[in-house]
C-alpha cells in the first residue's frame, strides 16, 4: 500500500498551485508543437498565426485548420479524459493498478459499439457514445463482481485478473463478429487499435458536452475520494455517504472512457501511467492529482501522438501501440514493487 | 473423492515390476479416446462437399469410393483434423507443465505471454520477411517464447523466490506489450499479408497440411516421453520447493527443464494454427476433475481432453456458420475465460498473495 499514504503529505497548498501555470504552458507549447510538426513542417509563428488570424487562401493555414488542428484538440480531450478516469478509478478501488483499460472498461465500450454499428445496423453517431457508456458501465460492474466473489475481495490483483478475463473475452466476441461481417471490419480495424489518426471530429458535438461534464464532476469529486482512499470505514466516519459518492464517480469515469474509446478508440494504459507520475510530484491528495492528471495526460497524449506521427517518417503507427509501448514496463514494474 | 478410487494392479509373475492403475483414471482415458474417435470422424464426414460417415470409414480403411472423396478425406480434411487433436494435446499439455512448474492453477500459455511472444515472432517472419521458408517457423516461434518466458521467469522472481500471482500479471504486462508491437506489424503491413496473419492469429486450424501434420508429429513424439520423464520428480515439487528439495530433487533444474518443455510445446504448436487460447488453463483442470490419477497418467489424459477440446472447437467452429470458419481458438477463450473466471473465484492464492 505504499503509493497510499496520508493526505497533504509533502504537499504544501502555494507549492501545488504553483505547478499549474507551469503544466499549462507546457501543454501550450505541447499543442502547438504537435501541430507544427508533420509531414510539412511548420514553424510556430505560422501555427499561431493560422490559429488566430485564418487566411483561407494560404495553404499552410488550411493545413493546420482542416488536418491539424482536430487531431490536436482530439489528443487533449482524450488523453485529459483518460488519465483523470484512471486517477479517479486508483482511488475509489485502492489499487494503483487500476485502469479504464486494464479493468475492463475500455474493452467494453469497444464491444459496445462493435456489437452495435456491424449486428444491430446502428451507425448514426448519436448513438455511438451512450452505446459505449452502456458497454463500459456492464463490463465495470461484471468486472467487480467477479473480483468481489474471489476470495480477499476486490484486490488490486483480483480485480486486475478478472479485468484481463472479461477484455480477452469480449475481444474473442469481437474478432467473431468480424469474421462473421468482413465489410465491417476494414473500417473498424484501425479503430480497434487505438489512435488518433483520421477520427471524424464532428463526433465531437455529441462526446463533447457529456464529457466536459465529467470532467468538471471529476474534478468537483476529487477532494472526497481522497477520504475514500483511505478506506470505507474511515470515510464513513468522516461522514462521506461512501455508496453515493462511488456511484457518481463510476458515472464520471465511465462518461469519460466510452467518450474516450469512441472517439479515439482504446487507448491502453493512460490512466495507468499518468496518475502515477503525478503522485510522484504532488503527493496523495487527490484534489491535487486528479487535475494534474488532467493536464499531464493532455501533454503525455499530445507527445505520444507527435512521436507516433514522425517516428518513421512516411508512415504513421497507431497511437495506441505506442501508449501501450510505453505503459506496459510501468505495469510490470508497478507489478514487481506491489507484490514483493 | 470421498470413498477410495478403485484400482487395478498387475503384476509380473516374479512381482518385480508391479502396476497400481486407477480404474477410473483408465476407463476414462479410454471414454476420451473414443471421444476423439468420434469428432474426428464427424469432422472428416462435415463440410461443404459431403461424405456420409459410412464413406469416411470406408476410405480411411484404404477403400477408394471416389477420387473426390479420396482428395477430400486425405488431403484436406484428415490433415486438419489430425493437426486439430494433436494442437491440443500439446497447448493441452504445455498448460499443465506450467501449472506445474508455477504451482499455480491459472498458468496458461497464453495467459503469460507465451503464446503471444511465439505469435510476433511468427507475425514478424510472415509481414516483414514474406519470401523465409515456412519451416523456419516453428524455430522462429520457439526463439519468440523462450525468450518471453526468460523475460518473465526473471522478472517475477525476486529475492523471495517466485509468486505465482506476480507470474501471471507479469505475463498479462508482458503479453500486453508484445501485442502492442504485434498489432503494429499488423496494421502497417500489406493488407493482404495482415489479413492472413489476421486467421493466423486467431487460432485457426483451416489450412493445416500434411507437413504441418509432420511437424506437429516429429515435435510431440520428442517432447512428450520428455515431458512424461521429469513428470516423477516434479510431482515432489507440486508439494513446495522446500518439500521437495529435501525430497533430494533438484528443484531448479526439473523447473527449468519442464518450463523449457511447456514453451516449446506452446510454441511449436502456435507456430502451426496461432495463439489457441485457454486450452492449457482447461485441459489440466478437466483432466483432474475428470479422475484423480498419477501424474503420468494424468497428462496422458490432459492430452487426451485437450485434443478432443480443440477438434470439437474445430468441428462446430466449421460447421455453425457453415460458409464462414470461426477459427478454434476464439471458441476455446469463449470457454476459457468463464472457466478462468470461476477458477479464480474459487482459488485461495489470488487472495493470499
């Protein structure tokens, strides 16, 4: 339990607020550079100037309006909503292991909306969202049940184990429906590998407002999850109505995941990452890490998404992987130190 | 089992060799067998050009009945099918080794990455380097897993010895990652290369041949009277390292040896059909529910299951959506998966570690 220590240890109020204008202009100059950087180079003036005063008639400003700028605002969003998810989730579940993806819930939303748009026939993107929050709701309920059953309760490793379980199974599901509906699986294989690359942003009408929401409610929440991290009893006795207060933030991160997974697809292991290296710095308050993980998952997503562009150059891969790349060592390694 | 299994003892007429064998153990060994018998010969006798039953026997009995009946049973469906049983009585038996080795009941081979290291090992050889010849593969397989299983082997053992929960997760961390890198093979490769790493990868046994067969033979005749040597000591060690040791066996080098088999077991085979999943976590837990036996016979039974598993995921997987093939290894994680799901409700470890 050493990543739950006491709250406000080491972390002075002015010391943590200092770090926000510092965690901005780095994800200012994160966003600018992700644009600038591409197949045609573009210096930051030019970004800036595209960005403020748009001439329609210079081709680099179309660039950055029409290709760019989308993808950017996409990486923020998603890499905001996913790592606050994460650090929401580390706290209610006391498990630094906990992720939307590792638990379960990223893997159903995928099924969700996989199950919907290739057997039901429902591609309207009105739908596509709350079809993902159903399915990432089921599979973190199914998730905790079963690791509820297991003998110790709901572990970090109990619920990382049936986590595992239920994603192996709905992606068994998943790749039956493909088979079964070849047309289907053109579009949605470069989905199902998580990434940011060509992503329809008019989905962003109906994603944006419940995620924005979420966001904000994460935030609002925060303060009292670090009393539930301490344990139900305990925050029983501070006179937090633990069983409300968990079913309103399961609601904020399941918001957030299906947002996440249908606008970008699944991306593992955000909200593995992020939140820890913010503990790091700010401690265990949790209304310190959850908006810090916010921003530094914007950044980590906006620079995980500028590698993923220019790495080799003429082609692309997938954002996805990458974060998987990255994220898979920090989980053996969480893996080592836990359990040692 | 509460009243004492039955046993049938033979003995040689000077007594020097003696037998104890579990009738329960055999009869169902020999119930399986005909299982097997069956789905093979239901599997031989389905498909899109139909041969009755009687047919099939007829011709493997070396009757020919028609030249299409002929090609048909022994080119394309009597390889398959054979491939089928003998894929599973090796993930079969890759599972129970390292269930074994691990002491712990939710080991898999592709649940601790495995699988996974021989598949981009295989998906790296098809993708990247089309024009290398396909009996390259299984070594190449086999080099992905051993060196996967090291990575894991070093990794969850730390100055306390080995966890068998830290095992685990420390494959799904691994698997996780070398997947990552799979898919991104997958995605970027030509789409046509991808789509046949894409069946490959889901565990299908469609288009196992006659030297896939031979393959998959060779391997199994070496490595399961191996398997079946060290079978004795490790089951000393299925009481405990401490145990053991003071039992005077050798507890790293029969750990090291049973692992080495488990992976090239798992290998060889996914280098064959693909990752099958869950068929390792089935099998030994089956063979065990199924009748308590001695540790050799009780991996001759695991094979047993894990071959009649795997033929009957091959055969209703071919037949239900009859135009389209659901390769076998996604029916077995269908199955998997609820079964790992219970194991782990019921397993004390999980909870203890």
């Amino acid at each position: 339990m050493s990543t739950i220590a006491a709250p406000n240890s080491g972390t002075h109020p002015v010391r943590a607020w200092s770090g926000v204008p510092v965690l901005l202009g780095v994800l200012v100059l994160a966003f600018l550079l992700h644009i600038a950087v591409g197949a045609k180079q573009l210096s930051i003036g030019t970004v800036i100037e595209a960005l403020t005063n748009f001439d329609q008639t210079v081709f680099d400003h179309v660039i950055v309006r029409n290709l760019r700028l989308p993808r950017a605002v996409l990486a923020v969003i998603v890499g905001a909503s996913l790592s606050l998810a994460g650090a929401l989730m580390q706290g209610v579940t006391r498990n630094p292991l906990a992720d939307p993806a590792l638990l379960g819930l990223t893997a159903g939303a995928a099924f969700a909306v996989v199950i919907a748009t290739s057997v039901l026939g429902l591609t309207s993107m009105i739908f596509i969202p709350w079809i993902a929050m159903l399915g990432a709701l089921g599979a973190a309920l199914v998730v905790y049940l079963i690791a509820r059953l297991v003998p110790g309760g709901a572990t970090p490793l109990s619920l990382t184990l049936s986590g595992a379980a239920i994603s192996a199974f709905l992606s068994a599901v998943i790749s039956v429906v493909h088979l079964l509906d070849q047309d289907t699986f053109e579009n949605l294989r470069v989905w199902l590998t998580g990434g940011l690359a060509g992503r329809d942003i008019t989905l962003l009408l109906y994603v944006g407002p419940p995620i924005a929401l979420a966001l904000i409610g994460g935030v609002l929440l925060a303060p009292r999850v670090t009393v539930l991290a301490m344990g139900d009893e305990v925050a029983q006795g501070l006179g937090v109505k633990t069983g409300a207060l968990k079913v309103q933030l399961l609601a904020v991160v399941v918001v957030l995941t299906a947002c996440s997974v249908a606008l970008a697809g699944p991306l593992g292991f955000i909200g593995l990452v992020i939140p820890h290296v913010v503990r790091l710095y700010v401690g265990s308050d949790y209304r310190w890490i959850v908006p810090y993980a916010a921003l530094a998952g914007a950044i980590y997503l906006l620079g995980v998404d500028t590698i993923a562009r220019v790495a080799i150059p003429p082609r692309e891969i997938s954002t996805g992987i990458i974060t998987a790349m990255i994220g898979a060592p920090l989980f053996v390694q969480l893996v080592r130190r836990r359990t040692r | 089992m509460s009243a004492p299994a039955r046993h049938w003892v033979l003995r040689s007429k000077s007594e020097r060799i003696a037998l104890r064998l579990p009738v329960r153990a055999l009869v169902a060994l020999a119930l399986l067998s005909l299982v097997l018998l069956v789905t093979c010969c239901v599997s031989l006798a389905t498909g899109t050009y139909g041969v009755a039953l009687n047919e099939v026997i007829d011709t493997l009995r070396g009757f020919s009945i028609s030249r299409a009946i002929d090609n048909v049973v022994w080119e394309f469906r009597f390889p398959r099918t054979l491939a089928a049983a003998l894929v599973g009585a090796m993930m079969a038996l890759s599972g129970a080794a390292l269930q074994n080795t691990t002491r712990n009941g939710l080991a898999d081979p592709s649940l601790v990455g495995v699988s996974q290291g021989a598949a981009l090992a295989v998906v790296s050889l098809t993708v990247v380097f089309p024009d290398v010849s396909g009996a390259l593969r299984p070594w190449a397989a086999f080099a992905g897993a051993i060196l996967v299983a090291l990575a894991i082997q070093g990794l969850s053992h730390t100055r306390q010895g080995g966890s068998a929960i830290r095992f685990i997760l420390m494959g799904i961390g691994l698997s996780t990652f070398i997947s990552s890198i799979t898919s991104a093979l997958m995605t970027y490769g030509d789409i046509d290369r991808a789509m046949a790493a894409l069946s490959w990868l889901a565990g299908s046994i469609n288009a196992a041949s006659w030297s896939d067969v031979w393959t998959l033979g060779t391997w199994c005749t070496v490595l399961l009277p191996a398997l079946l040597a060290i079978s004795r000591s490790s089951s000393a060690t299925r009481m405990g390292e401490a145990t053991a040791i003071s039992l005077g066996v050798r507890t790293k080098l029969i750990r090291n040896l049973q692992l080495a088999i488990a992976v090239a077991l798992a290998a060889i085979a996914t280098s064959v059909v693909g990752p099958l999943g869950f068929v390792g976590l089935i099998a030994p837990h089956a063979a065990r529910r199924i009748a308590p036996a001695g540790i050799g016979l009780n991996l001759l039974i695991t094979a047993m299951v894990g071959a009649a598993l795997v033929s009957l995921a091959d055969l209703v997987g071919r037949a239900a959506f009859a135009p389209i093939q659901i390769p076998a290894g996604l029916l077995t994680a269908l199955i998997g998966v609820p079964l790992f799901i219970v194991l782990m409700v019921r397993s004390r470890s999980t909870a203890s570690h």
